[in-house]
C-alpha cells in the first residue's frame, strides 16, 4: 500500500498496524488479520457493488478494520490482485462533508482522504461520532504546511524537483521531504544557512552539521501533535517519493 495518509492515521492509533507493498498473499501477519484468527471478523473499507453500511456492522465484538489507502485505481487492482482482501466482506460510508483536503480536487464529492475516512467510520463503529474528530488535527496541520510553497505555484513535484537541483548545486543529499518540511521561502533559506554555515559557503562537501528542526506550522501545535508531524515528516526519500506521487 503507498504510504499517504494512511501512515498519519496509524501514527494516532496505537492499536492499529501499517503494511506497506502491493502483494500480500505471502505475508503471515496480514493472512492471520484477514482470517480472523484472534478471534475478530475482518472487513474491508471499500464502497463494492456488494458493500453494506458501516452503520449496519455488528458491534458486539471487536472486528478488524482493513484499510488501503492509495488511488482508487490502485485500490481497485489491490482487492483483485489479494484473494484473501477480495475475499472480505466489504462496507462502505457516506461522508458527512466534503474532503478538506485541499492540496488537490477529489475525483467525485465522495471521495475523502485515508484518514478522513477512518475518523467518521471508526467513530461510527465506536458509536462515538466525536472521538476521532482529532485525527483530522493533523492531517490540517499537514495541508496547512504543503500550501505555503503551493501558494507560490509549487506543487508536489516542483518541490521533488526543487530539492534535485539544491542537492546538485550544494553537492549534498537532501531529504525527499525538504518543500514540506520547509514550506516557507525563509524557512528554507534558514534551514540551508544553518545547514552550511559552518562551512562558510554553499560548498560544504561532506558537511556533518544536524539538521535544523522543521519550523513550526502556521498554527499552534500541541507537543503530541508536533511528535506526530515530525515522525511524518522522517519518511524515507523513497517512501516520501512514493507519497509526493501520490498527491500530484
């Protein structure tokens, strides 16, 4: 599964597991989850011809919610590809609102973004509409920082682009993340100062300086919420690759 918001979701629920790939008819743990072996019935968030509502699942026992975050397209060719996700009883929902993510249009007014969809179907499940409001902090608190350099024109893979050509000018490797963890003109150049400063120029090869921390987001954060956006933001560059992919 690409890691979108799906790896922000997971980081709020401590409960819950995060498997990433494309083929998982070969991993143990995820064929275990699937065939309800401790004893929770699996079902699949996704709106099937056959799908039912999540308001009508039964919830005198525990279940297991099965999530794919990705396209549709991919989500589709995922539910094919794995007989045991295929396999599953399918539910589906309808949002209370429009999506809020705004760092791109949604392909029909249905559709929301991984976490978004969690928050109203786990508090649905929970028959606690509220209890998950906080999972959207955030995912607001992320879109926020994506749409300061998205406000200049600078959209997903500008910013992959923008760090290529930093590293080949500065002769150094720099995080797939650095347009969302700098998400400002001045934040970047003060991150690249810092960076290079104590080397008294923009060459410095080999420099062995720590990084800076991001600065913080255009609005206050709790320290829970900060741990949160700081572990999003250490993605690999290939995972963060993966997700600037996605969102383009």
């Amino acid at each position: 599964m690409p890691v979108g918001t799906a790896r922000l979701a997971h980081l709020c629920l401590p409960d819950s597991e995060l498997h990433v790939g494309v083929d998982f008819d070969d991993n143990p743990q995820v064929q275990a989850a699937l065939a309800g072996e401790d004893g929770r019935p699996a079902y699949l968030l996704f709106p099937g011809p056959n799908a039912i509502d999540i308001a009508e699942v039964p919830v005198d026992r525990p279940i297991t919610l099965v999530v794919v975050d990705g396209t549709w397209w991919l989500a589709r060719k995922l539910t094919r590809r794995n007989a045991g996700l295929g396999a599953l009883p399918q539910v589906r929902f309808t949002p209370p609102a429009p999506s809020r993510y705004r760092i791109r249009k949604e392909p029909a007014a249905h559709c929301v973004a991984t976490v978004e969809a969690l928050a109203h179907v786990l508090g649905v499940l929970e028959r606690d509409p509220e209890r998950f409001a906080g999972l959207l902090k955030p995912f607001e608190a992320m879109i926020d920082r994506q749409l300061h350099f998205g406000a200049l024109g600078l959209d997903s893979i500008m910013g992959l682009e923008l760090r290529n050509r930093l590293e080949r000018a500065l002769q150094r490797p720099l995080s797939a993340t650095l347009a969302w963890n700098y998400p400002t003109v001045d934040a970047l150049a003060a991150y690249l100062d810092a960076l290079l400063a104590p080397h008294g120029s923009a060459s410095g090869l080999g420099a062995a300086a720590a990084d800076p921390a991001p600065p913080t987001g255009p609005t206050p954060v709790d320290g829970g919420l900060a741990t949160l956006l700081a572990e999003l933001t250490s993605l690999s560059d290939d995972d963060a690759t993966r997700a600037l992919r996605e969102v383009s």
